[in-house]
C-alpha cells in the first residue's frame, strides 16, 4: 500500500502505553510551511484529499491546490470524500429506493444483488414523519367570532378519533400543597364563564385553566405513534427492509430524537477508524442545518439528494476552494448576557458582514467562553447568515463535551493524540496558532448586552441596563405601539391593597405576572439552568416573590423538567412560585390564572400600567391578562429577576433587587450565576444525563419500531399497488457496454423559460393539486383528494413526483405566455400539462430540452428538480447560467448543462422556442467543450458544455451517476 499510494511516505504511526497503535497520513511530514497556515477547515480537506487520492476521483493536482488555499480559493476545484453521510427520511426515502432499483437491475443481468450497498458510511433517521393528531392544550378566554386578537381555536379534521378520556372531562386535584393562589374547587369543575373557565376544543379533555392536568403524557404519545405508524407504514416497512438488506447503513427508528440531536450526541465521531487508518470525521447531509456539527469541530454541510446519493455511492463531492473568513471573538461576555444573547448578537454580526457562500472559522480568546452547546448553536445558525460552514476547532472545552457523550476514556486519548499530531487541535489564547484567512471579522462580546422586548411588539428590543428609563419613556409617549400616555402627574401614582392579609403597594410598571415558560429555550438548557440556578442563590439570601405576583413554570418538554429537577433547582424555583403547572400552551395565549381580586382592583383604581414578564413568544397587549397593560419578554432568569425585585422600572446594574432579612441590600449581580458555573452544571449533569437517556433509547431500540414487519430478502418485494414506494425506471435498458456519446437529433423544446427559474418552480413540493396530473394518478389509484397526502411524503414513487415535476402554478412559460404549470405540445399545438406534452414526445421517440436564462435551478437543493426532467424524456438544459449544485445535480442525472457563450441568449440568437435543435456531441467529449447546436430554422449557434472535468463526461457518458455505478458492478 506504501508503495502504490502517492501519498503513501506520510504514513505515520501514533503509539501510546494507553492504547493500540493506530496508523494515520500525517500532512505534518510534507514539510511545506503552507500547511499551518491553512485554516484548520482547509486542513481537514487536505488530509481528506491525501488520503483519498487515487488518480481518478481525487488527484495529486487536488492537494497541491489545498495545499496553495491562499492563491487558489475561488478559483481551483477540488473533489472531497466525508467520512459520512447523514439523511433525514423526506430525503433518504429516493436514495434507499433507487439503491432498492440498482439491485433489481443488476439481479436482472446475473449479478449477486448483495453487492449493492452504500460504499459510504450512511446513517438515515426517521424523524419527519411524525404529525400531532392528538395534543394537549387549554384555552380559557376563547375569542369571539368577530375577535381574530387571540387566534382561533385549532380543529381536528373531521373523523378523527378522541383520545380515550376527551369526552369525560377533567379533573382537578384542587390546592396543591405549597401552591399560591391556588384554584378552587368552582373554578375548576363548576367554572362560570368567562375568564376563569377551561373550554373544551373538539378533540382535548377539559382541563384545568390553573393546573393544565391533560391527558396523561405517555397515553398522548402512545396515540400519536400510532397514527404515525398507520399512515406511515409502507414508508417504515421499507426502512426497516433497508436496515437489514444494506451493508454500511445505519437506520435510527422514529421516537428516538431528532436527526441534528443524534448526530451530535451519538452518530459524530470526531476521529473515525476505517481501513486500518484513523482519520478526522467529516458528513454531509440533506439538511441545511447540518452545519450545527460545526460546532464540535467536524466539517460538515448540507447537500442535495444526488449529491449524497453520489456520496454514498463512493463519489466525492466537487467544491470551489472556498474564503475563509476568520471570526476572532475578544472581549469579555457581559455577566448578566445569556447564550440565546450570544447566539443572536454574533448571527447578527455575520449576517451583517455580508459572507455569502464562505466558509467562518472562529479564533481568538472570546472562544473559549462559549460552551459546546452554543457553539453547535451558532453553527447551526449558518443558514440564517448565508455561511457554507462555521468551524469551531477542537480544543479542551469540546474534549470536556466528548467526556460526557460520545468518548470513551481510550477514545478520547486517542482523539488528543491525534488531533494535536496533525494540527487540528486548538488553543484559542496562543496567538501563535491563528491560520492565516481570507479575511478578518473582529467581534468584541463585550458589546452584546442582554435584552427584552416590549411593552407591545417583539420587534421593540430595549436593553436591560436601559429599562427603567425607557419605561418611563413609555409613560410620556402618547397611546401607540409603545407609549401609554400617562401624565406626569400620576406617574407617582401608588395604590395599598390587602392580599392573604398583608399590605402592599401597586405602581406603574409593578410585575402582576411572571411566566417561565422554556418552549422557545428547550433546544440550550443553559437559559433554563440559569433561571433556576439563580432561583436557588436568591432563596439563599433569603429573597423571595410577593406573594400577588401569578407566578408560573411551564416547560416545553418533560426533558426540560427532568434536567431542572437532576441539577437540584427545581425546589429553588417552587420555593419563589415557579412551580411545574403543566406541559402546553399557557401565558402567551391567554391561559394564566385570574389575578386577586384585590390586584385587579387596585390596578382598576390608580390606572396602573402594570406589567407581565414571560419568557414565551407572545405578548401582545392584552393578551395576558386584559388589566395588564404593558408585556415584556425576557430570558428565564430575568423573569425570575423582574418577580423578585416586582417591577419594570428598575436599573438592575445599579439598584437592589430587594433586601433580605438582615436588612442587607441584594444586587442581581450577586446572585447572577456566572457563565462558568451554568457551563460547568449543563456539561457536567444535563448533557450527561441526556446522552445517556439517548444511548440508552439507541440500544433498547423502540417497540414502536421493533413491530414493524419487514421482508427478509436482498430484493425489496415491491408492492404494485403501493402509491408511497415504487421502483423508479432509472434503470430501464441498462446494459454492460457503455455508448460514445450521442448527439441530441431534432429535439424540441418543453419549456422556454426566463431568468431565476428556482428548483421551487421545476420540482415537485407542497400539497398535491386536485387538478394536477399527480391528482389525476392517484386518483386513477382510488385515492380520494384527502388522501392524496403531499408531494415529500410521497418522494419513494417517482410516477408521482415524474408528475409533480414543473408543476409549479407560478412556472413562467413562455411557450405559452402565462403563469401556470402547462407547456405547448409544438407538433399539434395543443396547450397540456407538462407531464403530458412530455409524455406524448416520448411515445413518438421526440427528445427533449429546456431553454432558460440566467441562473436556472437557483434556490434549494432538490433532486427531482434533476431527477423528474430526466425521466420525462430531458437530454439537455440550454441557459446563460446555473446554480452549481443543480448543475451538479443534472449531470449526476445525465442530461447535459449547456450554457450560451457569454453575451449570447435565447433572445439575442432570435429564437422563437418552438424550432427543432440538433446537439452535436463528440464521441470525444472533453470538459468544457464547445458544442455546436443547429435549429430547424437554419441557424447555428455555440455552447459551452459545462462538464468540468473528466469525472463529469464519465457520468454523462454513463446516462447518469446510478448507472456508472451499476455498470462498475457489472464488470
């Protein structure tokens, strides 16, 4: 192997007392000083490409243009093999079936179908199929029919089954034991209307508007995989085929977690070992937000679905040499800033950077003060700031992650030794360690400071060290979208009342309402951790919540429960009013217990502008309560901080936020835990404990799952009658031999569109139209409109997504002149839709092309925006440009991408759209070629043929990326 292999001198050995010896390609051993300063992105691309490089996919020429970044980004194009590949079901379903077809083909020609597998490491997890049919959810002031201020109540469609338990009511336990305020016995069971009443929607049991007792939980979840499970099946049948029949592919079952959650917590691996090498992990996946990995130091970005497939399949992935833009964080965080601060204040900055399609890799001290879940978090915020990849580097800090998720003590040794070997480990204090960068975008985290939005719109951000006066501001303005027009006068205005016995003073901006609420902060528990952890240092100096205030904890998930009850805060939290009331939609829509009549009342007398503090989504004015007049919203551990000082209009950097029992005043600042402490408490017990829920779902497998039967055979037993799965015709007259290219002979256009044709306009996407060519097919199946489903469920039968191909109704035509998704069949005249008019060229042996103008199949990566031309009878797209993952994904397809010579277009050429055009191809077909192509009319005209290099013509020579791989099968 030495010997063969270009590459084979770097081979390099790490030995350690702690484990095996283990053999690596050391970019180190090249002695080029290029190599450290290379961005440590660029670098896991240039050990990819060394090890890699076999003369064909990945050339010598390929590293050496790595190796020369600095000069070569943006202009020389490299080939990249990842270690991985990640699917998420919507897009894994055509990959899995056409891997199904290629082994019908080749079981056809005499060739052992066992050889059809994934030459790529493949883990697909079913996490998009599952649909809330039953759920829990209270609403106690529903609006009137004329009322849209409060949204409608949510239906269910018709027919569908109760949950055992909806017609029968609820029931409330009445006072629970500690609980302030609690509800009485009228106004659970025998609640008049109005307010205080639970009303039952169709479908959910009556609840209590207080308690928020639904449903038992598991019985909720029992139910809806159920339904999962029957309208589903045909779908799971055949990934649990696919789980056993394929070699190389790991399938996670639905009800274990999301794909992102898996990847991060159990699928990465930082350094992988295969073919007796170790070497760093790298995926890419169909989902934008793959780039979420990131963030623990492995390079990975989304893809199309024949990009992946080619993946799989052993291809690698062509990429530009990309900038790299070095994000250096300085600065110290503000104490009182959260993660979600963070996250957002550094997303805006790079969205404002304008980075497009770069790649970021962040350095600098500030790094070190970022937890792994919020740099997984800023990663996964590639897409919102248009980056390709943010990286994070390994360094101690993600070591410490890997402790508590994927690592064994060996592994994680292992992972060290190597990382440091070949300078793919960090130490974000040593200067000396920065790369060099395309560019540098300096970010002081000092400047981000924590806010809250409101009184009245979410859009109204006010700084927290700015609060008391904006307040006051509020007062002054008149009656808008943030003002109250109050007169100086009585803005001094405080009013006694009585409550459980005790006096107590009512101003403007008094904290009436303090809701904790975690469903838009489940997916960082640090906000979480923070509020109660800050719960807990304030009841240790002996503050507390007045007693009036409705104070309430609602979690977005029984997880977000379980973490606060493991870290020992939860009681902390009881302790000032934060109690557990439920799971589901509380304050943001109105459902918080009635306020004391007493509150109501003083706020009546004095028209306080009193206040609700929630970390929820919404709060509009009135929504919480109709006596509430202004609605801020805060992180968790400022809802708690605004309770206990029990008002707005409070500087908490310079004013106490009460006085404890010695009289001593108690600043936010003294019981605000640091950012080390939450870091250290989410590592070391959450992320802990989570991963090792998840590890054990992983291993335990799901009974949900575990039923489901699967055939026990290398074939998949398709179903003809089944409209979910189908076996495409990719294959269709697949033979040994491969044919010199041919030319294209009297094709006539399809369709003659204009500039910026996205892949939303030529793939199929969305609902199935009633009157669409797919409607019509499904019909002729015995399907009724209400099961027609939609377009992605229905991604495994390529007769209708073929259907569902350019039948956008915004398509611009312009055959035909109008918006709609037809075309005009040129021999007859006839005006048809798409599929038809292809279909009918087809049964007369009539090729096809498009034309199209600037920056054809721009938009999301779709692969039947490639896929669906191809099997309606397309050979070439003729524009002036195109988006290059679709210009990827048509050649992958094996339909040419021509473009006009540059100043030339369809209309400069004169051409009408409904001439004949004849394509001469060389048997000789060379990348970016020249092509001539001849119309009916005489004319004659030049394209260039954008194959960009020979990986490219192989495939076009082949028909396509699934037939080269057949044939090398064959042979």
């Amino acid at each position: 192997f030495n010997l063969k292999h270009p590459f084979g001198h770097l081979i390099d050995t790490l030995r350690s007392e702690q484990y095996e010896e283990r053999r690596y390609f050391n970019p180190q051993k090249l002695s080029d000083v290029r190599y450290e300063n290379l961005p440590f992105c660029m670098r896991v691309l240039l050990e990819s490409a060394i090890r890699k490089c076999d003369g064909f996919y990945i050339k010598t020429d390929d590293v050496s243009s790595i190796l020369d970044w600095q000069m070569q980004q943006n202009q020389a194009e490299v080939a990249f093999s990842p270690a991985r590949v990640l699917l998420q079901d919507f897009t894994g379903i055509p990959a899995m079936v056409d891997l199904a077809a290629m082994r019908d083909a080749l079981a056809k020609q005499g060739v052992d179908p066992n050889l059809v597998n994934p030459r790529c490491h493949t883990d697909l997890i079913v996490d998009h199929s599952l649909q809330i049919d039953y759920s829990k959810c209270a609403i106690q002031s529903p609006p009137t029919p004329t009322d849209e201020s409060h949204g409608a109540a949510v239906r269910s469609p018709a027919g569908r089954p109760s949950p055992r338990g909806s017609s029968s009511g609820g029931h409330c336990a009445g006072q629970r034991p500690g609980h302030r305020g609690g509800c009485s016995k009228a106004s659970c069971s025998d609640a008049p209307s109005g307010r205080s009443a639970a009303v039952q929607i169709e479908n959910t049991p009556l609840l209590c508007p207080f308690h928020l007792q639904p449903v038992s939980e598991p019985e909720t979840m029992i139910r809806n995989q159920e339904m999962e499970l029957i309208r589903n099946k045909e779908r799971l049948q055949f990934f649990k085929w696919c789980s056993k029949a394929f070699k190389n592919i790991n399938v996670v079952p639905p009800d274990i977690n999301t794909v992102h959650q898996v990847n991060l917590e159990y699928l990465c691996q930082v350094v992988q070992e295969g073919e007796g090498f170790i070497y760093p992990d790298s995926v890419v996946g169909t989902d934008s937000h793959t780039t979420m990995i990131n963030g623990l130091g492995i390079l990975g970005w989304g893809v199309g679905g024949i990009e992946s497939e080619a993946v799989m399949l052993g291809q690698p992935v062509s990429l530009t040499l990309p900038q790299v833009v070095g994000c250096k964080l300085v600065g110290t965080i503000n104490p009182l800033a959260t993660s979600i601060d963070i996250v957002l204040g550094i997303t805006k900055h790079l969205r404002q950077a304008g980075i497009g399609g770069k790649f970021v890799e962040f350095f600098g001290p500030g790094v070190q003060q970022l937890s792994a879940p919020d740099r997984t978090t800023i990663a996964n915020m590639c897409p919102e700031y248009n980056a390709t990849v943010s990286f994070f580097p390994v360094d101690d800090i993600t070591l410490q992650h890997f402790k508590h998720t994927i690592c064994s003590e060996e592994k994680l040794v292992v992972l060290e030794d190597y990382l440091k070997a070949i300078k793919l480990f960090k130490s974000y204090g040593d200067q000396s360690e920065d790369p060099q960068y395309s560019e540098v975008i300096e970010m002081n985290l000092s400047s981000i400071v924590p806010h809250v939005s409101g009184p009245k719109r979410p859009q109204d951000r006010v700084a927290v060290t700015c609060m008391k006066e904006d307040f006051i501001n509020c007062l002054n303005e008149k009656v808008g979208f943030k003002g109250f027009h109050v007169s100086k006068e009585k803005q001094a205005t405080q009013v006694p009342f009585l409550h459980e016995g005790a006096e107590y003073n009512l101003a403007h901006g008094s904290v009436v309402i303090a809701a904790v609420i975690s469903c838009t902060n489940n997916c960082n528990p640090s906000v979480m951790l923070a509020a109660g952890l800050l719960a807990k240092k304030a009841v240790e100096a002996g503050l507390t919540v007045k007693p009036y205030i409705r104070t309430s904890l609602v979690p977005g998930s029984g997880t977000v429960t379980h973490y606060l009850n493991t870290t020992g805060v939860l009681p902390y939290l009881r302790k000032l009013g934060f109690e557990v009331v439920g799971y589901g939609c509380a304050t943001c829509v109105g459902n918080t217990a009635p306020l004391p009549e007493s509150v109501v009342d003083a706020i009546k007398q004095g028209d306080l502008v009193a206040c609700g503090v929630l970390s929820g989504n919404r709060h509009l004015e009135g929504r919480l309560c109709d006596c509430v007049r202004a609605n801020y919203l805060a992180s968790p551990p400022l809802v708690v901080a605004y309770a206990i000082a029990g008002t707005v209009s409070i500087n908490l950097e310079t004013e106490p936020l009460g006085v404890n029992s010695e009289g001593k005043d108690v600043y936010l600042r003294d019981i605000w835990p640091s950012k080390e402490e939450v870091n250290h408490t989410e590592e070391n017990i959450v992320i802990a404990s989570m991963f090792k829920e998840l590890r054990s779902r992983m291993e335990k497998g799901s009974t949900f799952w575990n039923r489901i039967e699967s055939a026990e055979s290398a074939l998949f037993p398709w179903d003809p009658k089944s409209t979910y799965i189908r076996c495409p015709a990719f294959f269709s007259k697949l033979s040994k031999e491969v044919c010199a290219p041919q030319s294209i002979e009297g094709a006539y256009p399809l369709l003659f569109l204009g500039d910026k044709v996205t892949t939303d306009h030529i793939s199929p996407a969305g609902s199935i139209a009633r009157v669409s060519a797919a409607a019509r097919y499904l019909q002729s199946k015995r399907l009724t409109p209400r099961e027609f489903n939609s377009y992605g469920a229905r991604r495994g039968n390529d007769a209708v997504m073929t259907r569902g191909t350019f039948a956008s109704i915004k398509l611009q035509n312009r055959l035909i002149g109008k918006t709609g998704p037809k075309t005009l069949h040129i021999p007859s005249g006839q005006t048809l839709d798409v599929f038809e008019a292809a279909e009918r060229y087809q049964r007369d042996g009539v090729p096809l092309i498009i034309l199209a103008g600037k920056e054809y199949g721009s938009g999301s990566s779709r692969d039947w925006a490639a896929k669906g031309p191809y099997l309606m009878g397309v050979r070439a797209v003729i524009a002036e440009s195109f988006e290059k993952i679709h210009r990827n994904h048509l050649v992958g397809m094996g339909i040419a991408p021509l473009q006009f010579l540059p100043g030339q277009n369809a209309d400069s050429l004169e051409l009408c759209g409904k001439e004949r055009f004849t394509i001469n191809i060389p048997q000789e077909l060379m990348p970016r070629q020249q092509l001539t192509v001849q119309t009916s009319t005489g004319k004659s005209f030049s394209v260039m043929a954008l194959f960009e290099n020979d990986m490219d013509v192989a495939f076009f020579r082949h028909g396509g990326i699934l037939k080269y791989v057949a044939r090398s099968l064959l042979l």
